[in-house]
C-alpha cells in the first residue's frame, strides 16, 4: 500500500477529481506486489535455511561419485575392518580407500 500509495503522490495525475490515494485500483498492484515479495523472499529464505551455496566440500567427497560411480562407507575396528576390506575387493571394486 505505501509503495503504491507514495507513487501515485509523488506523480500525481488527477483523472476526473477522483482522489490520488484510493484503495479499489490499488488492489491489483498491492496483489501483484505481495506475489512478486513473496517469491523473493521465500528464494531468500531457501538459500539461507539450506546453507547454499556451498563452497567448503567434505574431505570425505569423491567428484568421481558425482559423475558415474558409487560409494561405500564402512566404519569397522579390527577384525571388521579386515572382513570388510576383503569382501569390497572380492565383489571386484574397482577402487578400495582404506583410511586410519
């Protein structure tokens, strides 16, 4: 209402003594405004709540699984991890990271 309302008395044009700040043909603007305000601010609203963009990637990440591969993560202590790392490379993995 005040963008509106301030425009039409900042540029006055009186049109038949009718008066400059009347509601009925502010309705369409004022509709229009919200839509547009709306849709900015709930942009605004996603990228803050998602944390996006984000520019600091995980050590963990692999570009090579963003393209054409998958990834296993498997967290396992001693004989597990033996186990573990044995049956990944029986199942012909083409790749096994073993870190720690």
């Amino acid at each position: 209402m005040l963008l509106t309302a301030g425009t039409s008395l900042a540029y006055p044009l009186v049109t038949q003594g009718k008066p400059l700040v009347s509601l009925p043909p502010f309705v369409v603007f004022m509709f229009e405004l919200t839509v547009l305000l709306t849709g900015i601010f709930g942009l605004v609203a996603l990228l803050v709540h998602t944390k996006r963009p984000v520019i600091n990637l995980d050590p963990a990440y692999r570009t090579s699984f963003s393209v054409d591969r998958w990834g296993i993560f498997v967290p396992s202590e001693g004989e597990g991890r033996a186990a573990a790392e044995a049956l990944v490379r029986e199942t012909a993995a083409v790749d096994v990271e073993v870190q720690g």
